[in-house]
C-alpha cells in the first residue's frame, strides 16, 4: 500500500488542507487544525481468533438484518464483584473499554488489582508507558499481589506494541495512558490530537479484528472531561469515569456509556493500604446518622444503575449580605436549584430571594436524577425554618414547575431498600404508591407540594 499522507484537518468543520496554519480557509476558526494521515499502511492483523467480529469483514457486501447471525459473547468476569457490576457483568471479547480519573485516583491501581486476578485463569498484556517496570513492581509489591501470571511491557509506540501483542496473543490488554502513545507515521508529540486519534483507532482495529479486550487508561482536563479528541469516546464501546475526592478514602466508578451494559451504573470502592477494596454496602457509608435530628438534613433513596442507593442530603439557608445571593450545590445540578427555589416561593409562597442557600449529597456521591427534588426542598424549607424531620423519614419525588409531586422509577424497590436499613416512614409520590402494604414501613402519599410542607413542616 503507498505511504501514507500527512495532512491537516480542521477540527470545527472537518476540511483538509495540505499544511497548517493558524486559521481554518473554509470555516475561519482559529488554531483547530491538526496533523492526521490520510490512508492507513498497515495491514489487517492476522490473528487465529478472528472471526469478523462488530462487522469487520471489509468485504463491501451488503447483508439483510435477519441473515446476521449475532455473536454469543460470554462474559469475562474480572473477579472484582463492583467492576464487574460497572461493565454490565464481566468483560465481553474484543469489547474495548476506556476509562478516565483525576490523576491519583486508583486507575492504575484497580487495574493492576484486575489484571493480576484475570492473570490467573487468561492471558494478559499490562503495557505501561507512564511507569517503568520496577515502578509497577514496586506498587504490586505494596498491594502484596501475586505477580507470577501477569506479563508486563513498558513501551510507547504502538507499532511495537502491536508487534508484541501479535506474538503474545493476549486475551486482555491494558493501555496505561492512551496519551503516552505515539505513532511513528505522525511527527506530532504524543498526546497530541491526532497522536491520541491514530493511537486509539489502530488498538480498537486490532481489538476488533483479533476479539481481544482492550482497556485503555485516559486522562482528564481541568474541567473532568477525558483529554483529546471527543471522537475517542465514540470510538470505545464503555466509557468509565472513576470519581471521587482524592482526600476521601471512598471511590466510585460511573460508566457512562456501555454498549454491552446499562449506563449510570455505579461501583464503589474503598481505598486502603492494599489497594481498592470493594464495598458491599454502599447506603451505609453514606448515611451519617446524627445523634439526634438537625434542622435542614433529610435522607433520600436515589438511584444509581440498577439498585437502590440511600444518601443525606442536606442544605443551609443563611441571611444573604450580598445583592446577588449564593446558590451552591455539591453532588446536584446547580441549575435544577434555582428552578425548585422559584417553585418554592410560586406555589409555596416560601422565599428565599434574600438567602444564601447551599445544597450537598453527604459522602462525595453525585445525584443526577430528578428524583432528588422532594428531598431538596424539604432540606431547604427545614434549614430556613429551623425545624428538625425525623430521623427515620426517607423521601424521593420529582417536583413540577406546577408545584405537583411527580412519580419517579422503581419506587417500591426504592422503599423496600429503606426498610432495609430501619426506616420507619416514607414521604412518596401518590403515584409511586407500593402494590400491598410494606411491613414496617407507614407510607404518606403526596401529589403536591404544599401537601408534603403541610406533613413535614
């Protein structure tokens, strides 16, 4: 095949130029164009395992749906029950999955805790290109792993990588960082665009081709998103993002996309002397049971992927001195905030416009869903009116702008988690109402706003 061509593509609008230059000719943004190739020189990866896996046959025919016969593609488990839980039940063959952290978080660590299990029943590869070998030695040494079945490869250039990965024959193969990668037929510096772009497309190709699985390890920017072209999110088919405050012991892994799985599924680990342990029962570790009630703290049942989660919310309503008041939010939508205190004061006649009011989610989890709104308000209106609720109260609810109380998913098994863990009371949407009596529970049922504040406040 002929040498590949370097040539520049504007991020913003996709035109191609010859060389660069500070400014796209066809859409006139600045500094978006970046070094790409033009064809591939390399030749399909010859492997005894490939079968045309995700379409790769390259054959240009077109074939009906019904004639496609799918894959049975069993699950690799990894050993580890919450990672498991994250990618939907185990590894699938030839899936390629990428995962992203603040630096410092365990990505490395639960990964070499991963590889070393898979090590015992599989063939793995960990290629490391931000550490050297003794570095990994020295970590797995400190987390008192066993080390004899795992293979291990410092290396950046993915030419060689895939070399070793062709003689070796791997089942799972770790990337640890995309970003360190680089391509001899670039000239750009690894972690540049198109670096991470030709990197990352030629792992998942061979991935594909040869049914192996493929962990790529991404890093983050400032803001929390994964460094690099967005493309390489679209490129994977799992994105999981490990979260939580490297100052708290408590990590979470989040996937937000999974081709072979739910998404918004959660795993949570803990971080000890011996690496990330897992946590069997998350409502514990973030219900912080006072030692008697305080005034703006209520307990609400989210849900994280496929199972019930209990989290303390809790707000602050204090006397503003500023013209512009403070709505802080930690774990909660910001935005969501304004629009209940508006809602509040419509059909509530409760204001808060000469208030600073601050909302957080106890134990750093981050609560995206709609059914957080009840537990907001009632947190709110109990802080500003300095009146306690009771300590074994769970609520959850979606607030309208028309103040109505709305349903949420799965409430029943959101209550029967509460009785779990010795609630006695629940404040619910009417709509969420359980099909029979729960024992020990005494469930009210709302369907406005001004009916729960009447019950609570």
């Amino acid at each position: 095949m002929a040498k590949p061509k370097r040539i520049y593509v504007c991020g913003a609008c996709g035109a191609e130029a010859p060389k660069w230059s500070g400014q796209c000719g066809d859409c006139q943004a600045w500094n978006t164009l970046s070094e790409t190739v033009s064809m591939i020189s390399a030749n399909p990866v010859e492997h005894p395992r490939f079968s045309g896996f995700a379409g790769n046959t390259d054959d240009g025919k077109v074939y009906l749906l019904s004639d496609v016969i799918p894959d049975d593609m069993p699950r690799i488990p990894t050993g580890v029950g919450e990672f498991d839980r994250v990618l939907g039940g185990g590894l699938v063959s030839g899936s390629v999955v990428l995962i992203g952290g603040d630096p410092g978080i365990g990505k490395s660590t639960i990964l070499l805790q991963t590889m070393v299990r898979l090590g015992e029943k599989h063939k793995t590869l960990y290629v490391t290109g931000e550490e050297s070998l003794q570095q990994v030695s020295m970590r797995a040494h400190r987390l008192e792993l066993p080390m004899k079945s795992l293979q291990i490869l410092a290396a950046t250039q993915i030419e060689q990588i895939l070399d070793v990965a062709q003689r070796e024959k791997p089942l799972v193969m770790v990337i640890d960082s995309i970003q360190t990668m680089f391509t001899s037929m670039l000239q750009s510096a690894p972690g540049a665009v198109a670096q991470v772009r030709e990197c990352a497309a030629q792992m998942v190709r061979y991935a594909k081709q040869t049914r192996t699985v493929l962990v790529l390890v991404g890093h983050v920017t400032k803001e929390g998103t994964l460094a690099g072209p967005r493309v390489l999110e679209h490129m994977v088919d799992t994105v999981l993002y490990f979260e939580g405050d490297s100052g708290s012991r408590y990590r979470l892994i989040r996937a937000v996309k999974n081709r072979f799985g739910a998404v918004n599924e959660l795993g949570l680990f803990a971080m000890t002397d011996k690496g990330l342990r897992e946590v069997a029962n998350p409502s514990a570790i973030f219900l912080s049971r006072h030692e008697e009630a305080v005034p703006g703290s209520i307990i609400m049942v989210t849900r994280e992927g496929s199972r019930p989660l209990l989290v303390e919310v809790q707000a602050l309503v204090d006397e503003s001195h500023s013209t512009n008041p403070r709505r802080v939010t930690i774990g909660l939508e910001h935005n969501r905030l304004a629009m209940l205190l508006a809602v509040l004061h419509r059909h509530a006649g409760i204001v808060t416009y000469d208030q600073d009011v601050f909302a957080n989610v106890v134990g750093g989890v981050r609560v995206t869903e709609t059914g957080a709104d009840l537990a907001v308000l009632l947190a709110v209106v109990s802080s500003l009116k300095s009146k306690t609720l009771p300590q074994d109260l769970v609520v959850f609810g979606e607030v309208g702008l028309a103040g109505e109380i709305r349903p949420v998913p799965n409430g029943e098994e959101r209550l029967y988690e509460a009785v779990k863990h010795g609630f006695k009371k629940a404040l619910v949407p009417r709509a969420n109402a359980p099909k029979k009596e729960i024992a020990g529970l005494e469930v009210q049922l709302i369907s406005r706003l001004d009916e729960a504040l009447d019950i609570m406040i």
